[in-house]
C-alpha cells in the first residue's frame, strides 16, 4: 500500500484530519498549477478550482480509496472542475495571466519562450494520452517522483517504469505536434520538470485543507439528523456554524482567526460521528440493500405485534438441486457447471462456462497485460484470470432451483433461480446466458466483470490462485 492510499485509508476509517492535510500538502502543486493554467493564469479562480478538487475528495474519499493512483484521480478532476469554472465565471479569465510566470525569471530567454507556447496546450494534449501514458508522465514530470517510486505505483519493475514514462513522454509529444508545437522528448521533458509545477501559495494548504474538511463535516452533521433526535439541535449548530464560516471565507479577511473554532467544531462532529458509526453503517447497508431490507423490517413488525404471524425464515425446499457438472447443452446444464465449477476453485471449466461482452474483454486484456510477467504465466490466459478472480470473490452456493426460464430469442435467455450459499442466505437472481457453438455460457454483465477486476488494483493478485 503506498503513502497515498495509507493516509486514504486512515482519513476515511479513522476520520484523521491530520492524515487528509497531508494528503493537500503533497498534492496541492499538482491541482493548482494545472488549475492555473486552465483558467488562464486567474490565481483566485485557480485557488476556488483546488478548494473544490480537495472539497470533493474529502467527500468522496471511500470512492477515491478504491482508484489504483489518487494523482490521475486528482489531476482528471482539476481538469473537469476547472472546465466548469471557466463556463460559469469568463469574466475572471483574462485577470493575472502574469500569475503562472512567478518563476521566469530563473529560466533563460529560449525557455521561456518555449514554455509560453506549450503552456496553454498542455492540458488539452495530456488529456489526449491514454490514461496509463497520462498517469507515467504526472508522477514523473509533475511530481518529480523517481522511476523507482513509478514501478511500484503502476505495479512494474524499474526498468519497465522508465519505459513506460519514455513511452508516453513520446506519445505527448506527438500530441503537442497537432498544436503547431515541435520539440525533442528531452526538450519537453525538461519543460515540464522545470514548468508544469510550482509552489502554490503559502497560505493555501491550510485553506483547502480546512475548507474540505469543514463542508465534509457539514455533510456529516446533516446526515446525524436523521439518526438521533436528541443529537438535532447540536447538529443544526454545527452545520450552521460551518456553512457560516465558510460564507465568511469567502467575502472577509477573518477566515484565520475563526478556523480554530470551526476545527473544534468539526472535531465534535467527528466524534458524534464516530458515536453513531453502528447507525451510519447500518443506514448504508440499508440504501445498498433496500429491498431485502424492507422484507425483514416487515416481517420484524409483524412478529412484534402479532407474534403468532411471524413470517419464518426462508430456506430453500427439499428438492432443492447440488450445484454439478450437468454440461453446457441447455440453459440450466449450463448455469449449474458454472456455480459447480466456482465451488470447485475450477478456473479452467469456469472460464469456459462464462461469457464477457467486447467492452469487457478490453478491460479484462488491458489488466491482464498489465499483470507482472510472474501472474500472467501463472494464469496463462485472461478469461483463466476472471475465473480466478470470481472464484476468490464468491461465496460457496450450496443449492440452487431454477424457477423459470425467459426466452429473449433462439440464442439468449435469462434464468430465473433461487439460490442458497453455505451460510444458509437465500435470494433469488436472474442469469443471462447466450448459446455458443459449444453450449450455452452464462454472460457476465460489464459491471460483474469491472467490480471483479477492481481487486487487482487493491492487491495487485487475486485473491486466490486458479485450480487447474
């Protein structure tokens, strides 16, 4: 896990405010400087452009956590808030243009001259690489980080890394030529070492940070509402108290001597927050899981005002079908072998009991090919690596019955089943499944296949081996 995701990690579980200032201090040269160059060298909405990055990583900080590098994160969501900046304030564009040349004096005149040509077009040109190429060159170029810290972010070795970087610094330059711009990768990259970022303001760290923090508290303390009537007046306090502060942030000089009192409020949210974490959680599961939710608050109900009415828990019948290789020549032969072979930890015969649309494939191949040479030996072929990875992600089913089958035409149904996994939880799921000129296969909705793959930016492997 590197710094990024630890300090992530520890804002998002543990609520560390320390943890998330440190987060703005590494990351807030990377979002200014490209703010300021995409709002044409506007300081004040370049600083309005970096609260509102920081702001919305406070928010989405759970989210954020899951993404493989917080600076493609950061950099791709400076680009899109500074976009909406700029349509909704053009009055503010023209103003301090002189703002991104702080440093020119230190640069010769060839440089500079250099620099002013590329500096408007950089953005655009970046956002025409690929997201992996963008990435190389942000950690390289814009943070100045060493091909050795690049191998470890991107999950290769250091060699690899270089590559990758020179690769992609190629690519940008190739971009830059649509723009009427001709340079030596060595030329350009030197541009952006010395260019793409500066300090930003000193007293802007402390800004952000607080400023994210507090609108994360205020969202926080709205949400107590709901929770604990006797919490509602101390809540209404706390999200007046900041959304006043935050008002005054922006139209006085007194945001200083007040964000003391605005800490300590948010530090009383936090714990209040931590005090309800139980009810929070289950607020969550609730959203994630309402229908099965509503069920049992039913059910709840009924037996504490009618006890004698209880519904009893649902259990699968007696005739309910083991899970076993019946084949793939019918739409329920199929759908058996699969769910067989992943209680198996067969990722050979699961592989070929799935199908993934082209989408899919080119995300599937993509994380494949970014495997080390070790994993992807290991598992020899990509749709072997999805198998792997939805048997490590499954629960066991111990039963299952097909209640209907839905025919969209000749070669694609979908199989309507009840399904038990061995902690005895029964839940009824439609599978599509398409015939091929071998069977039928059940087709793996993209999303299915995405939230699978998401475990191999979290741990860089499955989570088990496949079982051939």
């Amino acid at each position: 896990m590197d710094e990024d995701s630890e300090l992530l990690r520890r804002y998002v579980e543990d609520r560390s405010d320390e943890a998330f200032t440190m987060l703005v201090q590494r990351h807030l040269p990377l979002v200014h400087s490209a703010a300021l160059r995409q709002v044409a060298g506007d300081i004040h909405c370049a600083c309005d452009v970096a609260q509102t990055v920081f702001t919305i990583l406070a928010r989405k900080a759970a989210t954020v956590q899951r993404h493989p590098v917080l600076t493609g994160w950061l950099y791709t969501t400076t680009h899109h808030t500074a976009a909406k900046a700029l349509r909704s304030d053009q009055r503010r564009r023209l103003r301090e243009q002189e703002a991104s040349m702080m440093h020119e004096d230190t640069k010769d005149s060839t440089e500079a001259v250099e620099w002013e040509k590329v500096r408007p077009v950089i953005d655009s040109a970046m956002f025409e690489l690929q997201e992996c190429d963008r990435v190389a060159v942000l950690l390289r170029f814009f943070e100045n980080r060493p091909f050795a810290e690049i191998g470890i972010r991107l999950g290769l070795n250091e060699n690899s890394a270089r590559m990758r970087v020179e690769r992609a610094l190629d690519a940008l330059r190739g971009a830059l030529t649509k723009y009427g711009i001709t340079s030596t990768s060595v030329a350009l990259g030197m541009a952006l070492a010395n260019q793409a970022v500066y300090a930003a303001p000193v007293a802007l760290t402390s800004s952000v940070a607080t400023g994210a923090l507090s609108a994360t508290a205020s969202t926080s303390a709205i949400l107590f509402m709901s929770t604990t009537a006797t919490k509602v007046a101390v809540t209404v306090l706390i999200a007046g108290a900041v959304a006043g502060l935050i008002l005054q942030h922006q139209t006085t000089n007194k945001l200083r001597a007040e964000i003391v009192s605005l800490q300590s409020e948010a530090q009383l949210a936090a714990r209040l927050q931590l005090e309800n974490a139980n009810e929070i959680k289950s607020l969550q599961n609730a959203q994630a899981e309402s229908a099965r939710l509503q069920a049992k608050v039913s059910d709840l109900s009924v037996q504490l005002s009618h006890p004698e009415k209880a519904t009893p828990p649902r259990t699968m019948s007696n005739a309910a079908t083991i899970p076993a290789n019946q084949g793939r020549s019918t739409p329920a032969a199929a759908l058996y072998t699969a769910i067989w072979a992943m209680n198996k930890g067969d990722s050979a015969a699961l592989a070929q009991a799935i199908r993934i649309g082209s989408t899919a494939r080119a995300q599937l191949q993509e994380a494949f090919d970014y495997l080390p040479e070790a994993s992807r030996t290991q598992f020899g072929t990509p749709d072997n690596l999805l198998a792997s990875l939805m048997i490590g992600n499954s629960k066991q089913i111990s039963a299952i019955n097909v209640l209907g089958i839905d025919e969209e035409n000749a070669d694609s149904v979908t199989v309507r089943a009840s399904i038990q996994d061995s902690a005895g939880n029964v839940g009824e799921t439609a599978f599509p499944l398409n015939r091929t000129a071998d069977g039928w296969q059940w087709a793996l909705p993209a999303g299915m296949v995405k939230g699978f793959l998401s475990s191999i930016g979290a741990n860089q492997s499955p989570a088990r081996s496949p079982n051939n």
